[in-house]
C-alpha cells in the first residue's frame, strides 16, 4: 500500500481551537456587558452632579432650592438646561426632594450591578430623605 502525505488539521485539532474561540469570545462579551453597566452607572453619577450644581446656582439665585420636582423640571426647561428630562440611563426618572429652603436630596434608583440581579434599587447620588 501506498501512504501519501497529506496536509490538514485533525477533527481534534479543529474542535479545540474552536472551543478556545468559543471560551474566549464568552470571556469577551461578558466584560462588554460589565463595562455598560459601569458606564452607565458613570453617567447617572455625572448627571446627578450636574442637577446639584444646577440646583446650587437655582438657590444662589432664588434663595430657595425648588420645591418640588415639577418646580426643577421647570427651572431646567426655562434655563435650557441638557438635562431636561431628567431620566437616568436607565430610563427611570431621577428622584428629587427638599427638605427645607437650603436643602435637597437627589438620587436615581439605578441599575442592578450585583451578579445575578437581585432587582433592588442601587442608591446613585444623595440618599432618600
């Protein structure tokens, strides 16, 4: 008999570099996944400084921190403020209140980063009231 030599990957060869991609593309996606909720979780932290600074200037101006939340939505849409829809990355409404004429609480519920999702609110910001 006459044996020729031929070129080639074995099956075993193929299904193992495949699964080493496979593993490696899930290690990927995964990191994606974590790198979003961070970024997103840096945004509402951002915009939620942004809404007090806004607020403090509201106060320096008016004497008051506004009385309610319509009262800031307001303000924000009257100033064209970019955050006038004030809704977090997550699409939830970011929560205001005041307490007295100098002070006010500002969060957002936020997104669950714990793994796996306990779907409890994650504080972003001033704590409730």
């Amino acid at each position: 008999m006459k044996r020729t030599n031929q070129a080639g990957f074995t099956l075993v060869e193929l299904l193992t570099v495949i699964a080493i991609i496979a593993l490696l593309a899930a290690l990927i996606l995964g990191l994606a996944g974590n790198a979003q909720k961070s970024a997103a979780r840096n945004k509402a932290e951002a915009e939620i400084e942004q809404l007090s600074v806004f607020i403090t200037d509201y106060q320096m101006k008016y004497g008051q921190v506004p009385p309610s939340s319509a009262a800031l939505s307001n303000a924000l849409v009257e100033s064209k403020h970019a955050l006038t829809h004030l809704q977090d990355p997550w699409g939830m409404a970011y929560s205001y209140s005041n307490s007295s004429k100098a002070t006010f609480y500002l969060w957002s519920f936020g997104g669950d980063l714990s793994s796996p999702p306990t779907n409890r609110p994650i504080w972003i910001g001033n704590p409730a009231p």
